[in-house]
C-alpha cells in the first residue's frame, strides 16, 4: 500500500491510499501533490527503511526517515518510538485530528490501536519503546501502512523545520 497525509499543523488529511502500486506511480503522485499545494521538498518526508528508500534520489530535498535511527530525545529507543509517544500524546490530549473517508476509518482506527502500544512498560530502566513492526503485524494480519505515515509525520512535531530569517531592507 501506498499511503499520503497531508499535515496542516495539527490537522490531519488522507490525500492518497493505494492498495497497489508501482514505484513510478508513487513519484509521479508526490511531484503532483507538492507542486499543487506548493509544498517544498523538505517538508516531505519517506520511510527510507520501506519501499520509500529509492524517493530522495528521484526527489532531492526531502526528508528520510529512519525509524531506527537514534531519537532526538535520548530517553527514547529509536526515533520511530519517540515519535510515536508523540502522536499518542497529541491523540490523548486531544488535540489532533484525523480525516479520511469513511471506508479507512476503522482501519486507521484498528491500526492506531493496535500499533501505539508501549514495550516493557513495567521495566524501569529500559528506554522508551513501541512494539516491534513484526509484532504490530502479527496483532493486524497485515503491515500498518497508515500508522507509518501518521508516525512519521510526527517527525516534524519533535524537530520542527527551520525557517529562513526574512530579511529587512535597511
């Protein structure tokens, strides 16, 4: 599956779902999307560990991600974990909002359920985790393809981009 959210701050839109489809179609969607909403690369970001990891060489300038890569925050295992804690922070609180047709509803739903769950939440000493991607697709029957796209959104929430100064005349 090849799956879109267009982020506008702390709301949420489905802008894409396929359930097949090639490279090339993916690209091409991409390209249309940003060049019409005007979206700069750099506030793309592509699973780089997935079937997202050839996009940065087809379009310079946007953001992979690593989920296994170390956290920004040392207090959590990876940096698909912290971002996850996140998103369950800003759910929990309330204050983000998901909007997708009614036919992906329940399976936002299911995969936000079954995804968002912490590991070894009794052991004290470990660092901050999720479950692992086999484990959520073993409780899902199937990848959580939307999950990772939510999640990986979040990356711009923990390390939001810099802005250029605007300079004044003088």
């Amino acid at each position: 599956h090849y799956v879109s959210w267009n982020f506008r701050g702390n709301w949420v839109t489905l802008s894409s779902y396929l359930a097949e489809c090639n490279a090339k179609e993916i690209e091409e969607d991409l390209r249309a999307k940003s060049s019409a909403r005007g979206i700069s690369r750099s506030h793309i970001v592509a699973d780089s560990d997935g079937l997202g990891e050839y996009l940065s060489s087809y379009l310079v300038g946007i953001k992979e991600f690593h989920g296994g890569s170390p956290a920004l925050d040392k207090s959590y295992a990876n940096l698909k974990s912290q971002c996850a804690f996140k998103l369950a922070e800003l759910i929990n609180a309330r204050r983000f909002h998901i909007d997708c047709p009614d036919e992906l509803r329940d399976i936002v739903a299911e995969e936000l359920e079954y995804c968002l769950v912490a590991k070894d939440v009794d052991a004290d000493t470990s660092k901050k985790a999720i479950i692992s991607k086999d484990e959520q697709k073993v409780l899902l029957g199937r990848s959580p393809d939307c999950f990772d796209g939510l999640n990986m959104g979040m990356v711009y929430f923990i390390n939001p981009p810099q802005r250029r100064p605007k300079y004044q005349r003088t």
